[in-house]
C-alpha cells in the first residue's frame, strides 16, 4: 500500500493567521495613536505660560527712557491697534515708517509702509475682516534717546478676547524727525507650545527663568 502526501495548501489557514496579524496590526497602532494623541493633549494642557505681561503698556516698568517717552511708544501701539480694530488699513499703515519691515507668524515679510499697508487693506477685506487686535506687554527697553524695543504677547479676535495669546511679537519703534514715534520694524512669533513643552521637558536649562 502506498502512502500519499497530501500537497494541498492550507488556504482557509493562511487566511486566518493574516486576518489576526491584521487585527493585532491594527489594535497596536490604534493603541499608539491613542497614546500620542493623549500624550499631545497633556503636554498642550499643561503648557501654560506663567510670564503673560500686562495689559497696559504704559503701565510696564521700562529700561531706560523718560515716562513721557514712555507713554509716546505705547500711544503709537494704541493707534496701530485700534486702526486694526477698526480695520483702517491707511491708519494702520500710518503708525509705521516710511521703510518699516514687517514680519508676520507664517514668515511673510512686508518692506516700506506702502507694501504692508496695501497687503492689509486686502487683508481687512478679505478673512481679517472684522476683526481685532489683543495684547499684553512683556516689556519696553529704551536705547539712546530715539529708539525703543517693545515685546508683548498678541492675538486677533472676531468674539471674545482670547483668554491665552498665541503670539509672541517684537516691536522697534523709533523716534522720527517730526518728533513722532513710529513703529520701523515689527516681527510676529507664533508660540508652538507643544514643542517648547516637550524642549523644556528634555532640556529644563532651556526653560526661560520668568516660567520656572
């Protein structure tokens, strides 16, 4: 009698043993994406910034310069600020030098009142339209008679005011001959807190003192 090897491949086997690989597959990467998206929004949560500023810029205690400079400067951002609120693009544009540069989060860099004037009239006309400025100041250092760096926390706004603002801003304003401060240089950060989180978390020396 002779035996007979049966060669058949065991189809319906295989099948099954990659369904569950497929199903093991699965449920680790959901598993992960659970984590990463948990771990995402603690470490969002938890990244509060302790230094917000003050509301009132003449109310910053400055380095340098006379109040009455003081409270120039902070007029010129008060302006700048509620042209934007008014969405007055020439206004706006006004409170700048004639060959300001500006800045924004995305990186965009504008050259000379004409150009960020214009771009902000389309602006104001299109989605920023109806919309407003939110600030509070981190602080002012003068330099000599004539030039002043302001550094504030912002944010725009169609509702309410923005409890946390997610910008960090870097204002030059400058003396001019007529007298007048205006802003000659303006630079926008948009704050990731995520990654500055995670950085202070791997690195606690890089953690600025004023959030400590």
């Amino acid at each position: 009698m002779t035996a007979t090897i049966d060669n058949t491949p065991d189809t319906g086997s295989r099948k099954s043993r990659r369904r569950t690989v497929a199903k093991a597959l699965g449920a680790i990467a959901l598993g992960l994406g659970v984590t990463a998206a948990g771990g995402y929004i603690w470490l969002d949560r938890t990244s509060e910034v302790r230094n917000t500023g003050v509301s009132d810029c003449a109310s910053v205690v400055a380095d340098g310069g006379s109040a009455a400079d003081l409270r120039a400067v902070c007029s010129t951002i008060g302006e700048m600020t509620a042209a934007w609120d008014r969405n007055d693009a020439d206004a706006y544009g006004a409170t700048f030098t004639e060959n300001a540069t500006y800045t924004t989060f995305v990186g965009t860099y504008y050259s000379g009142r004409r150009d960020l004037t214009e771009a902000h009239r389309a602006l104001f006309n299109g989605f920023l339209k109806g919309t407003k400025l939110a600030d509070s100041f981190l602080g002012v250092r003068f330099y000599g008679d004539d030039v002043a760096i302001v550094t504030s926390r912002g944010d725009r706004y169609e509702d309410g005011r923005p409890a946390e603002l997610s910008k960090t801003q870097t204002y030059t304003v400058v003396r001019e001959r007529d007298g007048t401060w205006r802003i000659a240089s303006f630079h926008n950060t948009k704050r990731q807190s995520v990654f500055e989180r995670v950085s202070f978390l791997f690195d606690p020396a890089t953690e600025p003192e004023a959030e400590r």
